[in-house]
C-alpha cells in the first residue's frame, strides 16, 4: 500500500493552463460514462445504475494490460452535483490530502527551461543501499542510460565525500533529463538501460497511454497532445518519495484546462529513478444531466517493481490502485460537502 499512496502523490500540485476544455466537453453526458466503463472493462449495463445512485464505481480487477509491463491500467468515477467543474477539480487535487495520504515527502515547481544543476540542489541520493554499491554497479538498480550510467560509474566509491559527488552527478542526470523533456516532450525522454544489456522505453509507454485515452481527447482536443509535447505550456515538477523505505526520485510534465462546466488534469512521470518506469495519470469532470462526472484514470508501466514482479501481484497492483483512486474520489465528495 505504501508503494500504491507513493505512486499517486504524482497528482500533487498540478498546474493551471490558460486554454479552456473544448465545446464537445461543455456536452459531456452518459455516453462518455459508458464509453469510459468499457474502456476500464466495467460492464455500464450492470454499473451505470451504481453510479447514477451515487456509488464510487471503479475497476479494481481489470480485465487485461495494455502491455506486458503495465502494473495499473486503472480508473473510477462518481457524480457530484451542484459545484463548479473547477470546484471539483481542486477538491480531488486538495495539496494537503495528497501530502497526508500519498506521503509525497517533498517537491518542487521547475521553470521549464531550468537545466541548470541548481535546480536540483540538495536532492538526496536516490535508494536505501550504501551509497558506494549503487555507485558500482548503477544501472543494476536505477533507470539510467548507458551515459547515465558511465556518469556516475566514473566516481571512486573510495573517494572522500563519494555522497556529495554522487548527488551532484545525478543532479546533472535530472537537470539533463528536464531540458530534454521541455525541448521535445515525450519524443525526448532517453531510455533506460539495464546492467544486463535490456532496453526499457517509456517512450513507447508513455505514448501508448496517451493513444489510448482517444475517449478524453475528444472531449478536450489537444490537450493530450500539449502535454506529450513538452514546451513552456506545461508545468515541470521533481518530487522525492519514500516507496517502501527506498528513496525515489521523480520528474514529472503537470497540465490543466478549465472551462464553465468542464475541467480536466494530468499528470506525466517521464522519469523516476526506480521502482516503476514511467506513468501517466488524467483526472477530469464533465456535465452529466443535473449532476458532474468526476474521473480518474491512471497507468503506471515498470519492468522492476520490487515484490510486483509476477502476473498475480501485478493483478494486486492494480486492484489497490483502483482502490486508492476510488478513496480519493470519496475524500473529494466529502471536501465538496457530500
């Protein structure tokens, strides 16, 4: 559950951007519903009614994975009635709920040309082994490239103050990364090397969830598209998270659009030191007859997810992080007053 509340601390914060949701939004209504439950493998014929009661409906045991890597291909609604769209937004991003519940320990908004390693000053070393074994042997146990990783093997593990110059290379690996990201998004991010020669892409990760969320774009054209794309539309943040007694750093690209009755967020890891690759995570509200709907979805890709490794627990995995989405959606409702 710790690595769960971790995972989702990524919806912490997320920026405001001028352009506001698009006019099939200001239509919204049941079909989108039924078309979302489908997507998330919940069947509308037996759920919708759920929902229309006022139940939190989410699927806490999809179907299937998107792809072979994919821990959480999860999601969950609920109407609201009676609050602005923008209301409900801020309700479920709430910074002190994110804080108290995800246990995201620190973070920090990055303008998005910041390359320079002062950006990332005093970020601690990412992991809870010694210092020197991760300097050894990096790519065994971080996401790092073949550069990446050279960068910090080039350190004398019985050199004095090895933390310090350890920290600073990989702020260098972080400032690096940012500037690719904000240059050329999604298309921009390098991919991973492992100690045994495997490539893992979140590219490839990153822009399948994006194609697949098809449903979303057509209620906001383009808004996908601007956050996939970098550039200084979208908000940059590094966060630093305890998973499971592991220091994770992370960087993510955090975009959101407002309109009178409609208002949707995102959130895009496109880098994390360890534990899961990448992960994409799109929050939204749309009219519904007299009420709001209010969604959630998120996928979340790794290859390495400590103690996740096999089908069953990632079948676990995705049950939990339904289930968080689910509590989060409740903890909006009660801030919206029931």
């Amino acid at each position: 559950m710790t690595f769960v509340r971790a995972l989702f601390g990524a919806l912490v914060a997320l920026a405001l951007a001028d352009p506001a949701p698009g006019q099939q939004a200001e239509a919204g209504g049941r079909p989108f519903a039924e078309e979302l439950m489908r997507y998330l493998g919940i069947d509308p014929t037996k759920r919708l009614v759920e929902l229309e009661s006022g139940a939190v409906v989410h699927n806490g045991v999809p179907g299937q994975e998107k792809l072979a890597d994919e821990v959480a291909a999860a999601g969950g609604m609920l109407l609201v009635r009676g609050r602005e769209a923008s209301a409900v937004i801020d309700a479920f991003l709430h910074a002190e709920t994110f804080l108290r519940v995800h246990q995201v320990k620190r973070y920090q908004a990055l303008k998005p040309d910041a390359g320079d390693v002062a950006a990332f000053a005093n970020i601690p070393f990412p992991g809870s082994e010694r210092v020197a074994d991760l300097v050894g042997a990096p790519r065994r146990v971080l996401n790092l490239s073949v550069a990446d990783g050279e960068r910090l093997a080039q350190l004398a593990p019985a050199a004095p103050e090895l933390a310090g110059r350890a920290r600073a290379a990989f702020a260098e690996i972080l400032a690096a990364r940012l500037r690719s990201y904000a240059a050329r998004g999604v298309a921009g991010i390098e991919p991973y090397v492992r100690d045994d020669g495997r490539v893992v892409d979140p590219r490839v990760e990153l822009r399948a969830a994006l194609a697949s969320l098809s449903l979303v774009q057509r209620e906001f054209p383009s808004f996908l598209d601007r956050l996939g794309t970098g550039g200084s539309d979208v908000t940059y943040y590094w966060m630093e998270r305890n998973v499971e007694g592991v220091i994770v750093l992370v960087l993510s690209a955090e975009l959101r659009a407002r309109g009178a009755t409609a208002a949707l967020g995102a959130d895009l890891h496109f880098y994390a030191s360890r534990e899961y690759n990448s992960m994409l995570t799109v929050i939204g509200v749309i009219p519904y007859a007299d009420a709001s709907l209010v969604f959630a979805v998120n996928h979340t890709f790794t290859d390495q997810v400590t103690g996740l490794g096999s089908s069953v627990r990632h079948s676990v995995a995705r049950n939990l992080i339904a289930s968080e989405l689910a509590r989060q959606l409740e903890e909006t409702r009660r801030r919206l007053g029931g």
